[in-house]
C-alpha cells in the first residue's frame, strides 16, 4: 500500500478511465496493447482517490493511494474489490452460472422461463444484454446489484472461458454451475483444448471474496459432458462426479434424453421444447416445467425470418464448428424431404482462432 488512507471513503470500482467518477478505486490493467497504467493521470484527475495497480504508479498517482498488487493481481483485486463495493449482491439472489462452448444463452433463457414459471422473477446476463458475454468484474456486480435492487429473485448468468481465465467471476457466489458441451472454440485465446477444458471446469469452483458477509458456496453443478469423441477419455476422467464432494452435488445430463439444463434440439420451425423427461427426474415431471420451456427463446438462435419468397429464412448466432454442423443437419432434414436446397452465408472474424476455420 503506498500513501495514506485515512479518510478515503470509495464510491465506485472502474477500469476505464473514462467511466471515473470523484471517490473511484479505479484499476489499472495491463492489455494487450496499451498498460491502462498509462491512463492513471487522468483517473486522477476525473476524481480518483486511489488506485489498484500491478507496479508502482509514481507521480502519476497524483498522490492517489495505491494498492500495488504485482504481477497478474490487477484482475483478481479489482473483481474482490467490485464485489465487497456492491455489498456481495449475489448472496441476495438464486444464481447460476452456465458455460460450455454452446447453448449457453438458450439455456439461460429457458432457466429464466422456469424461475418466472415458478415465481421467481429474473434477470438474464448474457450475449444479449452487452459489449461482452460475461461482464468485466465491476460491471457484473452492478448487474447483480440492480437484479437484487429491484428486488429480482435470480440471475441466470453465462460465463465465457475469457471471463474465467480473467478472474472476471472471482467473488461471485453462484448456487449451480451448469457446463452444457465442449468443442473447438477460442484456441488462439487459449492455446489448446486441454487447457480451454481446464478454465471451463472452473466455473464450478467460485471464489469468496475476504470479508464478503455469504458464506455460500456452489452447491450443485449440472453436467453435459458433450465432447469430440477424440477427447472424450482424458476428460471423462476430469470431470465431476455424479456424487457429494462436500457442500456440493455434481448431476450429469445426457442430451439424449434432455432436461433444462441442456441445449435443446433444434429445428427450422425454432428451438423445440424438450421431449418428455427422462425416468426419475422429479424436477422435470413437474407441470409448470414443460409448460415455461416454451415460453421464451433466445434472438438469433434459429430465428426464422418471415418472408414472401416462399423459402424458410433462419438467423443463427452458430459461430464454431459444432454449432454450424448442428445448424446445417437441421437445415437439412428441413429441406431434403421435399428436394429443397440449402444455402448457407456465414462469417469468419479476423485475429480469431483461424484452425476452425476450414
């Protein structure tokens, strides 16, 4: 710690220097092109009061208190420090955290249809609400503050492998983690699928923040173990076990017979509600379930598109080899019965993972 914290009252945690507000902690990050250290003067200036860093600030604090954190500590500090500034919302809400490489948002929106079937009003955090799927630290804390002040009963939240690997998650407390499937995706982030598993797995095992006032931890996680069949030993041995490990109760989830907590089958008419459950779900049984699924669907995810043409138009958001194959047998048995053609138009992002590509 360098300077003198006597007196310094923090309204607000930032990382960017143009969102300061007077009374910030704001945190200066190292990116991959420009050290947001070079930003501090600045932070200072629109009302800083002190600063999480990784090296020593110098006179560009501005003789702002510093909490020099070290190397790779900006992240983790400055999510712990989101969360105790926002009073640890999630401990005032039902939470889960849903990741995999696909149907994270189709599962969020069914989980919400569910919660709301049940009474529950809820708030979905996802790749439809913003810039980035799972927030950076301090703008998810205050999602979750706004869900728990206008007194929303759950958050059903997606959480990217980038927001694992960043700390964006530490000090979020999610009652189930839900980890759909696994295949290629963001390798030039990651640089192999052992270590893209790895960061996935650990959305199961949140951090608590030190002084938070919850002690709650994940109690269950659901588990769709979906993986390229060349994959599938090293990481069937890896992952959770369907049994207790403390606190907690890993459940796993077949696609073949689904349940909530897996992506649903799709089809040209739209993503279809799930069969009938399977033998001894007693969740699923439950009326109100099967009704809710129904209820809500995700933008962009076989979203047919009216038209006079008289051809069926769909827009997904499939952006990696699994979901563009799925996409395209759904197509398929679509259009094949009646000697129709399939045309695909899709995109390929520059400075991505080029191996998926092809």
């Amino acid at each position: 710690m360098i300077g003198d914290t006597t007196g310094i009252v923090v309204s607000s945690v930032t990382y960017d220097h143009r969102d300061v507000n007077p009374g910030a902690l704001h945190c200066c990050l190292p990116g991959d092109h420009v050290d947001g250290a070079v930003f501090a003067a600045a932070a200072r200036r629109a009302g800083a009061v002190a600063f999480v860093c990784e090296r020593d600030l110098g006179g560009e604090a501005g003789g702002g208190v510093q909490l020099v954190v070290g190397e790779a500590g900006g992240r983790p500090a400055m999510a712990l420090a989101a969360a105790l500034s926002g009073a640890t919302p999630a401990s005032s809400l039902r939470t889960v955290g849903v990741t995999g490489t696909n149907g994270k948002t189709t599962t969020t929106f069914f989980l919400r249809s569910v919660f709301e079937e049940h009474g529950w009003p809820t708030t979905v955090i996802g790749t439809l609400g913003g810039p980035r799927t799972t927030p950076e630290a301090p703008d998810l804390q205050r999602a979750l503050a706004g869900a728990r002040d206008s007194e929303k009963a759950a958050v059903a939240l997606e959480v990217t492998s980038h927001a694992l690997a960043q700390h964006r998650l530490d000090g979020y407390q999610h009652d189930v983690a839900v980890f759909t499937n696994l295949s290629q995706d963001h390798l030039d982030y990651h640089g192999s699928m052992e270590e893209y598993f790895a960061v996935r797995r650990g959305s199961s095992r949140p951090s608590t923040p030190t002084g938070a006032s919850s002690t709650r931890t994940t109690r269950s996680a659901a588990v769709c173990s979906r993986v390229p069949r060349s994959l599938r030993g090293p990481f069937r041995s890896r992952m959770p076990s369907s049994s207790r490990s403390g606190s907690r109760r890993a459940v796993s989830v077949s696609t073949g017979r689904p349940c909530a907590s897996a992506p649903a089958a799709r089809s040209m008419s739209g993503t279809r509600s799930p069969p009938r459950p399977p033998p001894g779900c007693s969740a699923c049984r439950r009326h109100h379930r099967r009704r809710a699924l129904g209820r809500r669907r995700a933008g962009g995810r076989l979203e047919v598109v009216p038209n006079h043409l008289g051809a069926t138009i769909a827009v997904d958001y499939a952006h990696t080899p699994d979901g563009l194959a799925e996409i395209l047998r759904a197509a398929r048995a679509g259009a094949e019965p009646g000697g129709g053609k399939v045309i695909v138009v899709f995109g390929c992002g520059g400075d991505r993972d080029r191996a998926k590509r092809p």
